[in-house]
C-alpha cells in the first residue's frame, strides 16, 4: 500500500473553524465579602450576574504563600 503524505496545508486549507463562545459564572462570595468590606447597601452581584469593572480580581486571589 504506497500512499502519499498529502503536505499539512492542503488539509487545512479549506479549514474555517466557527466563533467559540465560553463562559464560567463565577459564585457570588467574593464580591459580596468585598461589597461588606466597602460598606455597600447591598452586594453588587449574585451569582452568575455580571461584575463591575475589575472585580474580577477579587475571585483569582492566590491562595498560598510566595515561599
């Protein structure tokens, strides 16, 4: 059986992958700690509702020491 390698561009040529669209709801803890540390009336979001600019930071806060 002699078959030929086809060259990797000709099967990816015609390759047009469509649009991915993920998402990941972040739970509601974080911004609700942060929103009692600020004083505020209330929590700013629940889960899964959208944030304010940059509270996003509060939910990838490292969890160890830098040793």
């Amino acid at each position: 059986m002699d078959e030929t390698p086809h060259p990797l561009g000709s099967h990816v040529a015609s390759w047009a992958p469509g649009p991915v669209t993920d998402t990941d709801p972040l739970p509601a803890g974080p911004a609700a700690a942060v929103s009692a540390l600020l004083d505020l009336p209330a929590p700013v979001a629940a889960d899964g509702d959208p944030l304010p600019p940059l509270w996003e930071w509060f939910h990838f806060l490292p969890l160890a020491g830098p040793a």
